[in-house]
C-alpha cells in the first residue's frame, strides 16, 4: 500500500521497504540507492550493491548533479574485535543539482526515513568529503 507524504506528496514504494528489509534482516545488499520519480510523485528503488560492494562502489553510484538517498550497511571490528554493523541513511544534495530537486529530496527525508525502521546513523551530503568513508568511521567508533 502506498501512502502520500503530507509534505511533498511524495509516497515510498513497497519495493523500497521491502529492499531496505532484506539489507537489514538478511544482509542481500551492501547499500541500496533510491530516487525520487517526479512523474510518479514516487519514491523508487534505483540500484542494490551485491554483499561485497565496497563504500567506493556505493558512492560511485550517486550522481554527480542530482539527488538521491541511500542506505549503506557498514561494517566493523570493534577494539575488543566484535565484528558489528551499523545501517547509515545517506541523503545526498550536491550544490550542482537543480532547485526542485533539493527542495524534493529534503521535504521528503524525514518521513522516508521513519519507514526504514533499522536505520543507526544519518548523513547529510552536498558534496564527497562529507561523506567520506573516514566521517562514516568517525560516526561508528
């Protein structure tokens, strides 16, 4: 079933749920990359990284001039060697995507996030360093 967002009119498709829950639960993806289909005032599922895809393949994913969201499940060793991972929500803005398009993706965050029940840590990106692989370290440790 799909249901609107107040705000932006924006609704999450039940691929995107489905997906998300198959990443936490069953570790089928590295990360998962989702749009925003304007046509279908849509939330969709864009692309999945394999289990062994690394972050540099999850980032090379995304856009340079256009906004996406995205979910990466990264994992760790702790100091006391405990092999952990933590699922990251990634909204990606860069300054070179267009107006309506920002203004989308940021009215319709929130909400899309609370339906990806399982999430640890959030980031916002307008560009590559904020979300370099040493800021997600730095979040985990």
């Amino acid at each position: 079933m799909l249901q609107a967002n107040a705000a932006s009119g924006m609704s999450v498709s039940d691929e995107c749920k489905q997906k998300f829950m198959e990443l936490k639960r069953k570790k089928t993806y590295r990360y998962i990359v989702f749009k925003i289909d304007e046509k279908l005032q849509q939330i969709t599922l864009e692309k999945t990284g394999a289990p062994g895809a690394s972050y540099e393949d999850f980032t090379t994913e995304l856009p340079e001039n256009d906004c996406r969201y995205g979910v990466f499940d990264f994992e760790f060793t702790t100091e006391d060697n405990c092999q952990k991972s933590k699922i990251f929500f990634i909204s990606w803005s860069p300054d070179t995507s267009r107006v309506k398009a920002k203004m989308m993706y940021a009215s319709s965050k929130d909400r899309f996030r609370r339906e990806l029940d399982g999430v640890h840590y959030e980031l916002q990106a307008t560009d590559a360093s904020e979300m370099d692989i040493e800021v997600i370290k730095d979040r985990v440790s």
